[in-house]
C-alpha cells in the first residue's frame, strides 16, 4: 500500500530570501534619508541672540558702507561694511581674509548661548571678556549672548586690528561699539581698551597709527590700558578684572582672536585651541598669558579663535555669498532618525525573516509517496 505524505527538507525559497532582502535594503535607506530635524536646548534664547546680532549688524551697516573704497565687495561679497581694508595705519598684522568673511554669521550668537549654557551661567553672572578690532562681528555675536542672558561682563579691547578687520581710523572697533550701545542694542561697552598688537603695545606700527589708535580711545571715552611690555600688560589684565568684579565670582572668561597677551605669543595659538577649554593642557610648556592665568584658578575658557574650524564644528558655511540667517546651522537642528520609520522598518524586517523562515512563505513543498511496509 503507498502512502502520499508532505515533507519540506528545510529549503527556504531563495526568492523569498532575495526579496526580503531587497525590501529591507529600501526600508534602511529611507530610514537614512528621512530624518527628521530636531530642535536643540534654549533654542528661543540662541534664536534671541541671533536675532539681536542681526540687528546689530544691519544697524551700523550704513556708516560702514560709507567709508568704503569702490572697490570693498571684492573683499566683503555679504555687502556687510564689516570686511575692513587689507591694510591701514592702525593695523597691527596680517588676517585671513576667508576667517573674517566666515565670522560675518550672526548664528556665532546662537553657539555663545550654547557654550554658556553648558558652564550654567545664570542671569547677572561675572563674566570676563577679551576682544579686538580684528573680529568686530564675533564682537557683536558675543555682545549679543551676554545680553540676552543679562551676564555682567568685564570688557578689555585692544583696539588696533589685523588685515581686513575693524582697521578703519574713524570706524575702529571702539567706535561701532559706542554706536551700538547708545543705540540701546547693549547694555554695556568696554571699560579699558589697550593699543593691542605686539606685546599689546602695537609694536611696529608707525607713530601715525599709534597716535590714531589713542585718539579712538580718546573719542569713545574708554580708559586706556597702558603697558611697559608684556608682563605688564598681561598683570593689568588680570588686574583690572579682578578689580571691576567686586569681589564676585568670574564665572567664565571669553576672548575673542588671537591677542598676544591672551594666548602667549604664537606658541599660545597652538597650545589653547579654539572652542570651550575647562582645564590647562597638558603641554610641556603652556606660555604664561591671560587664559593660562584663568585656567590656573578653574575658570573656564571660551576661546574664539581658527574661527574656520569652529564653523565646521558647528555646521556654519565658510566664507558665505550671503549673510546667513538666524535660526541656521547644527546649533539650533540636529537631524535624527525618524521614530516612527525606523520602528516601521525594523517590525517588518523582522516580521519578514520569520515568515520565511518559519512560516515557510514562498517554500516548495516536495510531494513524496513512500510505500506503506506490510507487516510480518
């Protein structure tokens, strides 16, 4: 007598298998390509910030634009008036042409806020802070974090600057300022202000440019910080912060480009990296200068220099076309992967592999007829 039975050999359809497959490849590249953008911490507070940098930057667009040469959109292609002259009386030494056209991003507010949330730094904190003319719209963008956080900063400038920076006699760094604080966009302005430069003494520049730099100290009624060489000026610093605190806490210090007092010649510039520095390096020798003083005491760090790097960091374009609009930029977005899709796709994927691998889906069944043995 012959029996007829099914019997499936463990063979899994191979195109079961190779569209599964498929299916789950398609599925992995959606859940790659359609992510979905997710707001960042204090985005009202950065977006503020941004903002009010903007603001700035278009309030005194105008009297820049003026004292141009013909020719300054070769140099400053944003139209921003913020791109200073390849070289002038009061500048103190060369400059990246593509560093300053990079910091014209009022978004360089939104990264402060950033920083300075990740120090927990609260309304009326004491904060520290260095600037120069060699970056007058990083100056703005950090004048813009700090006021929209209300911190009471203690402000030095060294008022000559670099290549392309705020290098114009009549419109230096100390001169935008005033306008932007009497125009009610700061509450605040710098209490001294140093010839900058060499040794923070402007070594180098003719008698011209020096007497240049002290008549804008003059004219915007800023104290002026003089030095008898470098360790001086870096104790005055020092100093004068100390002194201005009233014996509150410096929660934070902030500079911003590459002063020789504040980094420590150019061995500074590679030793104290740009972005938040919490401790001192561990260098052989860390030049003595105003960070490394900070970093002694635990106090952190926010050095805004290779401002190009720190864009890059950050997801902000080099050198832009255009000036970029507040609310851009990884500091405000960051894409995730869509939920919603990826649980999708990982519930079919596995939904498929035990279908066809338990189910049987798309197997073939061999039909066998095996003879019934008669008994004995």
């Amino acid at each position: 007598m012959i029996t007829k039975i099914y019997w499936s050999p463990f063979q899994r359809s191979k195109m079961g298998i190779i569209l599964l497959s498929i299916l789950s490849v398609i599925g992995l590249l959606f859940v790659e390509t359609c992510k979905v953008k997710k707001e960042q911490s204090y985005f009202k507070k950065k977006l503020a910030a941004s903002k009010l940098a903007e603001r700035s930057f278009n309030a005194i667009r105008p009297e820049l634009i003026k004292r141009k040469n013909s020719d300054y959109l070769e140099f400053d292609p944003t139209n921003s008036g913020l791109i200073g002259e390849f070289l002038t009386p009061i500048t103190s030494n060369s400059g990246s042409l593509s560093a300053k056209q990079t910091s014209i991003n009022p978004n360089f507010a939104a990264l402060l806020i950033h920083y300075f949330k990740k120090l927990k730094l609260e309304e009326g904190d004491t904060v520290a802070v260095a600037v120069s003319g060699s970056f007058p719209a990083l100056n703005i963008s950090v004048y813009s974090a700090i006021q929209t956080l209300k911190l009471k900063p203690i402000i030095i400038t060294s008022a000559s600057a670099s290549q392309f920076g705020a290098n114009l006699p009549q419109m230096t760094w100390l001169d935008m300022e005033r306008e932007l604080f009497e125009l009610g966009f700061f509450s605040f302005k710098s209490s001294y202000a140093s010839m900058g430069g060499i040794q923070d003494k402007a070594v180098g520049l003719t008698k011209e440019g020096k007497d240049l730099i002290r008549q804008a100290i003059k004219r915007n009624s800023i104290q002026f910080l003089d030095s008898k060489n470098y360790d001086d000026a870096l104790e005055s610093r020092i100093r004068i912060y100390d002194e201005l605190s009233n014996q509150k806490p410096i929660k934070a210090f902030i500079n911003v480009g590459g002063g020789t007092t504040i980094l420590g010649t150019n061995l500074g510039k590679q030793v104290f990296k740009t972005g938040l520095i919490l401790s001192l390096p561990e260098e052989d020798h860390i030049p003595t200068s105003v960070i490394s003083r900070f970093l002694e005491r635990d106090i952190p760090v926010i050095n805004l220099i290779q401002i190009e790097t720190l864009a890059k960091r950050f997801g902000m374009p080099i050198s832009p076309k255009k000036i970029p609009k507040p609310g851009e930029g990884k500091i405000f977005y960051q894409e995730e992967y869509n939920p919603i899709l990826y649980i999708g796709v990982f519930i079919f994927i596995i939904l498929g592999l035990y279908g066809v691998t338990r189910l049987g889906v798309g197997e073939k069944h061999s039909d066998y007829s095996i003879p019934k043995s008669k008994g004995v």
